[in-house]
C-alpha cells in the first residue's frame, strides 16, 4: 500500500475519547490504545484494515500534513446513532536520521500519542484488504504477530467469536515483543488476549527476546523449536491459514524459522509458495 497512492479526499474529524499506555512504565517502548469516536458517516472499519491519521505537517519541509497508518484494532462498537468507536494501537516512534545520525520523533506517532481527550484527529480511509475468515469452518488458523502487528488480530478473533459462533477450527496465535513488559495486550497492565476468547481451541504461543535490555531480537526459536513437529504438520495441513502482521523484518524472521522447521529454507519456501498460491498465507507488514 503506497501512501501517496491513497484516496485522502475524504475526510472524517474523530474525538478522541481515551487514551492511556498499555506497556508498563519501566518499559522502554510507550504504546498506547486510543479510543476514538467517529462519525457514522464513515465507512465502516473492519479486522486487517487501517485508518490513515493525518497529523499536521513540518512546515520546515513546507509540508501542510503528514498521513500515517493505524490498524482498528477491535471491532468497531456503535456509541449512538452518529458515533462509532474505534480503538487504535500506536507505538511512539522514534527513528535515527541515516546521514545525520540525528534522532527524530515520529510525528504521526508522537502527535497521537500526545493527544488528550476531547482533542480532535482527523481520519480517512479505511484501506487495506481484510482479514477474511476461511469458508472452511474446520480450517485452523495461524496468527503470527510481533509488537503493534497484534493489532489487527484483536479485532480478527473478536469478529470470529462474535459473529462465526460455528466456526471450530484451532486458533494459534504466535505473539512476540521485546520483553514480558512489551507483549502487547499480555502484560501487567493490560491481559485481555489470554482471555479474549472463549473458545476451547484458541492456543497462544509468546516469545520475548533473551536479554532484551541488550536491545537482542526476538528469539522466535526459543519459542517455536518446542512445537516444531506440530506446527509443521499444521503447515503441510489442506486447512490451515497462515495471517502475518508487524514490521517487515518479522517475515524474514518467520521464514528463517520455518526453513529450520522444514529442514531447509528451499523446501519452505516451496511450502510457502502453495500457501500463497491456495490463498491461504495473508500479510499485513509495515
Ligand atoms: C498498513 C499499516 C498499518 C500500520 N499499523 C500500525 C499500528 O497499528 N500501530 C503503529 O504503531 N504503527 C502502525 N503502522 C506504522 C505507522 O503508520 C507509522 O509508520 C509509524 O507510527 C511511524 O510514523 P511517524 O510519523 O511517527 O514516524 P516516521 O517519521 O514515519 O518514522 C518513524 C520510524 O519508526 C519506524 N516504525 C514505524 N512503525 C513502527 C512500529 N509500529 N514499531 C516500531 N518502529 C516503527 C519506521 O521504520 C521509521 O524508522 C502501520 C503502517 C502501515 C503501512
């Protein structure tokens, strides 16, 4: 999705309702969940999407607005005849300028992660494909997600338990952060993921970095070598639907395990390759 590409014509003042940091304080990473109201009139978000935020822009570049992405990261719920409510997940992004060596703050993330109640945001979109549930009800699912790439999941296994009652396949849900602290949604400040469904066949894996104050990646091996028989029984399966959802490094990641899984990278990548062609591996990387 190329963001000078998007249709931002339409636009839709939201308000923000709440906002608070779902990463405990010791935690290096800030991440919060805004809770925005948007006006009906909006076309309706669902799991897998993202709105565009249009955060104001640096007028040192002469640049009226800057647009970024978020993923809903529930399913809408109705306020009242006018209103929605969308939840937004949102990293406070800071990056290193390449020729500078300067450190910048992001400005979508920053903008949105310092705005207060009943402050305004202006919305567009939504965009993006959704994450759509498989015909099969049988069929088993994959959800491999690092840092915000949970996002999306949240409202995927939300619409599935509210409005597929008869959907029962196994949902496996593959989770990573930096830390315990930094599991999004599965820390001390906020757990709902663990009990988020109440499906019996619902199985959450996590994996955390070794030594994350040593800023070490995650260490999806840990996690994933334990399990690696099942999970490639589940990948060689007719049924079974791969979802991936973060930053773009996680799929170079993902793909190095798996390859260790199946005994080499080849014999993966010609796994992966059927997936991709049977439209059953989804990716929602950024
Ligand atoms: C389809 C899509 C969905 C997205 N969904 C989310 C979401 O749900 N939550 C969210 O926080 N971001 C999400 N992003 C990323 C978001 O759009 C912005 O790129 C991010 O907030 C940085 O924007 P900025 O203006 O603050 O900083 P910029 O000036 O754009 O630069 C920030 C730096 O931070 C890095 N970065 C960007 N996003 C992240 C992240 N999530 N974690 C760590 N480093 C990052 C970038 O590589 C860059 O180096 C999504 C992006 C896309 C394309």
């Amino acid at each position: 999705m190329r963001l000078q590409e998007l249709d931002t014509s339409r636009r839709f003042r939201a308000e923000v309702l709440t906002s608070r940091r779902i990463t405990p304080a010791r935690s290096p990473v800030e991440v919060r969940e805004l809770e925005l109201a948007v006006p009906s009139g909006m076309p309706g978000c669902d799991a897998g999407q993202s709105v565009g935020v249009l955060a104001p822009g640096d007028p040192e570049l002469s640049q009226a607005e800057h647009l970024r992405l978020y993923t809903v990261a529930d399913m809408p719920q109705t306020i009242d005849s006018d209103r929605v409510k969308l939840k937004l997940c949102v990293r406070r992004c800071d990056y290193v300028d390449r020729y500078s060596g300067e450190r910048y703050q992001g400005r979508a993330s920053h903008y949105l992660c310092d705005r207060h109640v009943g402050d305004a945001v202006v919305l567009t979109g939504p965009y993006g494909d959704i994450f759509r549930l498989p015909d099969d009800p049988q069929a088993d699912l994959i959800l491999i997600a690092a840092g915000t790439g949970i996002a999306p999941y949240r409202a995927f296994i939300r619409r599935i338990d509210d409005d597929h009652p008869d959907f029962q396949g196994t949902i496996h849900l593959i989770h990573g952060g930096r830390s315990r602290l930094d599991l999004l949604y599965q820390n001390e400040v906020l757990d709902d993921l663990s009990q988020y469904t109440t499906r019996d066949r619902f199985r959450a894996t996590t994996a955390v970095a070794e030594r994350p104050h040593w800023s070490e990646n995650i260490d999806w091996d840990a996690a994933l070598e334990p399990q690696a028989e099942p999970l490639r029984q589940a990948l060689l399966a007719p049924h079974t639907y791969v979802y991936l959802a973060g930053l773009e490094p996680i799929r170079d990641e993902i793909d190095r395990v798996l390859g260790k899984t199946f005994g080499s990278i080849e014999t993966w990548a010609r796994r992966k390759a059927e997936l991709i062609a049977g439209g059953r591996w989804h990716e929602l990387l950024y």
